[in-house]
C-alpha cells in the first residue's frame, strides 16, 4: 500500500505587492499554480492514500479565487484517483478560533474527500485493512489516546501540530500551533506511518514519522526555512511517497514557482556609502540564477552599516533593483553597540529603539498586502521624526 503526503499548502497567501496581469495578487498566484504541479504529481503517482495534513488555506476566511482553486484541483484529483483514499485534517490557519464559526474546508467534503476539521476522528476503512487517526490543529481539541487500532493491517496517524522536541530552536516563533505533543506520546513504532503538518520544512521526526513541509515558502519567516532547507540539505520543497510494506521511501521535489535568493552577505564595517554602493552593485550582477534577481525575490543582508553611511547609499540604484524583482529586501544594519563601563556581564550587546522596532517588525505576521520593508522604513522615520522635535532617546536594551 502506497500513501503520498503533503501538507501546508496555505493557498490565498499573499505577500508584496505585485499583481498579475489579471489582478491577483502575484504569490498567491505563485502558490496556486505550486499547488496545481503537486496535484499533477500526486496523480501521476496514483497512490492508495492521500494524507493532507492540514493548513489547506492561509487564513480561516480565504477569497473567493482561493476557494475556487482548492475546489477545481481537489476535484481533479477525486476524479483522477476514483479508487484511492483521501483524508484531510484541519491545520490552525484553517481553524476558526470561535466553535460558533464555521470554517471553509466543510465544502470539500462535497468532493468525496475525508475533511476531518472540528474533533479528532478515527476512520476506518475494513477493504482495505486500513485505519487512519486524524487529528485537527483546533483550539480546545480533545486529543484522544494516539493508540492504533488492532484489528486492522494498516494503521495511520495524520496529525496537524507541534511535536515536542523535534523542531529546531526556534521554528516557526510567530505561527504556533494548537496541539503541542510530546515526542514519546506518539509511539511511533506502534504506526504504520505517521504524517505531520505545520512545520514548513521536510523533517524526520522518527524512522516512519514526518513533518513533508509546506509546498511553497509561505511561512513568516521564509528566509529561516531556506536556511534550514539548506542545512538539512534539501533543494526544495516538496512531499512523501511512502510505501508501507517495503517501507520505501521517497521525497519528491516540486520546482519553485518563484526562486528565493538569499545574496552572500556583506561585512561593511569600515567601508564608504560608495565602495558599499559597489558591493551591492557586484552582489547583485553575480546572481548566478537565470536571468539574474528579475521576478525573483531577493535579500541581501549587509552588516555594520551606520545610520549615516546608510543614509548616503544610491537609493536611486537600490529603487532601480526593487523595481527589477518581485521584491528585493536590502537588510541593512547597525554595528552592535557594546557598554564600554555598565554593570552586568561584559560585552552583552545593546539595541536602540530603532533596532528593536526594526527587528520586532521584521518578524512579525502581516497582513496579507502588506510591504514589509516599507513598514520598517516608514517606522524608523517616525522614530527619526520625533528625535529631531527633541524627544529624548529610548535608552539602550541589553539582550
């Protein structure tokens, strides 16, 4: 028996402020049509199962083009896959925070599907000696013993959540999931498979237990996951074949709708607005990726740069790249500030208020729509603002 697994899907995200030629917000498209590639794949692959382990949209209440593109590709591949089954599980961005609220992934079922979106539900299937525990990312969710059932063959877990212990430090700080579950209390050696979602990045959680990831970067903190993309040494994003009887194994890539690019930093303590102007100039010509930063999204990080050698860089030439991307993220900042004489421990480094906002904003969930860089710029010209009206200083924060 054969499953495929995948998760995170997140259509309706939206982010920056690029349109399509038909008025669609241009990642929301980007993911849509991610998306439409991994149903192509899926039904290529003509699997047994199909476990979607939850976060179908990216907010409770996606639009009426999300809607309608979830309908028409899960359609597709019901009508692809008439013999296989297909279970998916409400994630935290599909659960409304309100009982009383009703969410979307309901309309689904219509489908033929298995939508498991309010309570946790075993589904048995006696044909096929199979039974799938699936449990939704929903606040106040009854988690039920994650016992399988011993009367059957096949015995799945599909579950939309954080598990204790196997997630890097750090993961995923502003999206946190309902359930939070202890490693030790999945028993993962009792499962046939276990089949994770909300972690944006393929991970391995047991030998026969996996986050697959998102399909698409599509998390609030993107440049972290292709860090840690490139750490576990992934070229993308993707999710699982498993077969349960030969336990073989397979992750398959999806290619990327719209390249990520993450420059090599640069150190400019000591440089002028010019040679910084030059570096960024060769950072960028050196893109090695086709048709170099256009449409892309790009960042380029340059450390140790002071508030008025920034302020002297060619903004004319940074607007010129902005324009050429789809977004172009220049992260420009401030040398580390060190107490010379301070009581506490030597060395601890200081952030102004500035740096604070700055940072705070550059993790923070948006809303859909809006730029993020000009929010931190349009900020720090407040800040500007009212020190020159001769507001004292916010003192500096030791962290």
């Amino acid at each position: 028996m054969r499953i495929v697994h995948l998760s995170d899907l997140h259509l309706g995200y939206r982010q920056y402020q690029r349109l399509t030629p038909g008025g669609i917000n241009q990642r929301e498209a980007d993911v849509a049509s991610t998306f439409r590639t991994a149903i192509d794949r899926v039904i290529e692959l003509s699997p047994d199962v199909v476990l979607v382990a939850g976060d179908v949209f990216h907010t409770v209440r996606p639009t009426n083009q999300a809607i309608l593109h979830a309908f028409v590709q899960f359609s597709r591949l019901v009508q692809s896959l008439p013999n296989s089954v297909i279970v998916l599980v409400a994630g935290n961005h599909d659960s409304p925070r309100s009982t009383e609220t009703g969410g979307i992934l309901p309309l689904l079922a219509q489908l033929g599907m298995q939508v498991v979106d309010r309570e946790a539900r075993r589904l048995s299937f006696p044909d096929r000696d199979l039974s799938i525990l699936a449990i939704p990312d929903v606040h106040g969710v009854e988690v039920p013993a994650l016992t399988p059932d011993s009367g059957v063959r096949f015995n799945l877990l599909v579950l939309h959540g954080e598990i204790q212990g196997a997630l890097p430090d750090g993961a995923m700080p502003g999206d946190r999931a309902a359930i939070e579950i202890p490693a030790a209390d999945l028993h993962a050696s009792r499962w046939d498979y276990i089949a994770l979602g909300h972690y944006h990045v393929y991970r391995e959680v047991a030998p026969n237990a996996y986050y697959s990831g998102s399909i698409d970067y599509t998390s609030v903190n993107t440049w972290g996951e292709l860090y840690e993309q490139r750490i576990a040494g992934l070229e993308g994003k993707g999710f699982i074949e498993r077969d349960l009887v030969s336990g073989r194994h397979t992750y398959h890539t999806l290619p990327s709708a719209r390249p990520l690019i993450d420059l090599p930093a640069i150190n400019a303590r000591g440089m002028t607005a010019v040679e910084i102007d030059e570096r960024i100039l060769a950072a960028v010509d050196a893109c090695d990726h086709r048709r170099g930063i256009e449409d892309k999204i790009v960042r380029l990080v340059i450390r140790d740069v002071p508030r008025h050698i920034a302020r002297e860089l060619d903004h004319r030439a940074i607007r010129d790249y902005k324009r050429r991307a789809l977004n172009f993220q220049l992260d420009i900042r401030r040398p580390d500030v060190y107490r010379l004489q301070a009581a506490g421990g030597p060395g601890r480094r200081q952030m102004d208020l500035k740096d604070i906002v700055s940072e705070k904003l550059r993790m923070r969930p948006l809303d859909a729509g809006v730029d993020r860089d000009a929010l931190v710029a349009r900020a720090i010209a407040y800040i500007d603002e009212a020190q020159s009206m001769g507001v004292p200083a916010a003192p500096l924060v030791e962290i």
